[in-house]
C-alpha cells in the first residue's frame, strides 16, 4: 500500500471512530474521480454533479461498512459505479446515441463547401470541443455496462482484479466486458477518426462546424473545454499521437482525455447535508 492510499485509510478510520472533522478530507481526496466517472457516464455536467454529491452522500453515510477488505479507492468506484449503473436514464441517455448516429454525422461533413470549414472550426477552442465532445459520445454509444467496464479500464486505468472487484464480477467476465467494449470504440476509431488515420474521413474541425449549425455545440456556451481539470504529467497528445501506430494512437485518443476536477461547490454542500442532520453519519 503507497502513501496516498494509507493517509486516506487512516482518514477513514478516524472518521469511524466519530472525528467529523475529517469528512472535508475525505470528500476533496474522492470528489474528482467519482465526478470524473460520473461525467463520461452522464455527458451533461450539472447531471453529473448531481449523481456525485448522491454517491458523497452513500460514501459518507457508509463509511463504517468500509472493512478494509479491498483498497478504498476500489470501494469507492463501487459505490458509484452501482449508482450510475442503477439510476434512472439519464437526459443525455434519452438521445439514443449510436455507433450509426455517429455515422450519420460523419457523413453530413461531405456536404460543406470548403469555406465553410474554415469559419467557426478555426477557432481551435470549438474544434478540442468536438474532439472531446466525440470521445464521450462514442462512450454513449456503449450500454451502461460496457461503458463502465471500458472507463474504468481505459479512462481510470484499473487493473483486472479491481475492475471485477468494484463490478462484482470475475476478472475474467471484467476483461470480457471490457475487451467488448474497447472493441466497438477502437474499431469505429479506426475506420473514422482522421486523427488516427490522416485517410480516415471525420474530422474534428469539419465536426465542429456541423455541431456548431446543429446547435449541438455552443460556442459561448462550452461543455468540455472549458471545463476545470487537472494538468496532466504525461507527454503531450500531439507528440504521442506521431510516434506509435494506428491501434495506439486511437488508445492514446481515448486516454488524453482530461482529469475533471469536480465543482469546488461540493464539499460546500456536503457541509450542508452534514450539518443538517438529515443523513445519520458514521453509524452501523
């Protein structure tokens, strides 16, 4: 066990003990991944900090269950991947996004006249909108449960064991569930994605203008790009992207995508619910 994982353990079993003071802690350490999964699951953002402070909540709420059996990390996707599996559809869910959907708007591109994808589309902030508006829809083209197995897998980078811990399942149904859900994503990547193969024919910029005439994209009015996250310390996309070949630069697409960081609002209003008294914390 590393040094993050035995700080936060510690901080948990002061919290079950009866030290309320720790929650803050706790909250700001778990808040970005559960929000991060819950976003990819949800796409509207203000859907998704709605789930995470309902899985704050359970985490909370249930902190004297935590045993200690598995890391509490891994306990933690548990109970927001049992969240998000289980919640009603969601809005962006009713727009029955498709692998053929997203066909369908590839194939519009073939209609604009070369001017017109040079007007919004060279607004390099619209075209990183599409690209990672792209991602998540492909995402949306997955059940729920591929979906949670391919984030938790390829997003979050869990192991094997982990994914069907947190899954209860096998680790060999995890990677199953995984492997089919990578599968769908990859493939499309392959035949589509021009950032992946130059001959490929769906570009961001020719998306951007599509979306942008489609009212799907807003340009005062950004979802993703805009959004708070945190740096990332690995190379930098474009340099990766030219170095590997066409299988691993649809994987290095997939995992580029950012690290959200949660709205600071939340631990704010868990103080609320805390100090409400309407939740009973802490007890068995």
């Amino acid at each position: 066990m590393n040094t993050v994982e035995t700080e936060i353990e510690n901080l948990v079993e002061k919290a079950k003990m009866g030290d309320k003071d720790v929650l803050d802690e706790i909250i700001l350490r778990i808040q970005d991944n559960i929000y991060g999964l819950a976003i990819r699951m949800l796409f509207i953002p203000a859907d998704a900090e709605d789930a995470t402070q309902e899985i704050l909540v359970k985490v909370v709420t249930h902190l004297c269950t935590f045993r200690g059996e598995s890391r509490f990390d891994t306990w933690v996707y548990r109970i927001a991947s049992n969240h998000l599996m289980t919640m009603r559809k969601s809005r962006a869910e009713r727009w029955k996004m498709t692998f053929d959907t997203c066909i369908k708007n590839i194939d519009e591109q073939a209609s604009l006249k070369e001017d017109e994808t040079s007007i919004e589309a060279e607004q390099s902030l619209i075209a990183e909108e599409a690209k990672r508006a792209c991602i998540h829809c492909l995402m949306r083209c997955l059940s729920r449960e591929f979906r949670n197995a391919f984030m938790l897998g390829e997003i979050f980078g869990v192991t094997s064991q982990e994914g069907a811990e947190i899954l209860e399942l096998t680790p060999t149904a995890y990677r199953q569930r995984l492997s089919r859900g990578r599968k769908k994503v990859m493939d499309f990547l392959l035949r589509r994605c021009d950032i992946v193969d130059l001959k490929n024919p769906c570009s961001c910029r020719k998306q951007a203008v599509v979306h942008v005439k489609k009212k799907i994209i807003h340009p005062e009015h950004l979802l993703f790009t805009t959004h708070p996250c945190h740096n990332r310390q690995d190379k930098d996309t474009d340099t990766l992207l030219n170095e590997f070949d066409q299988m691993a630069r649809a994987a290095i697409l997939i995992r580029s995508q950012p690290k959200y960081t949660a709205p600071g609002t939340l631990v704010e209003s868990m103080k609320c619910l805390i100090d409400s008294r309407k939740y009973k914390l802490l007890s068995t």
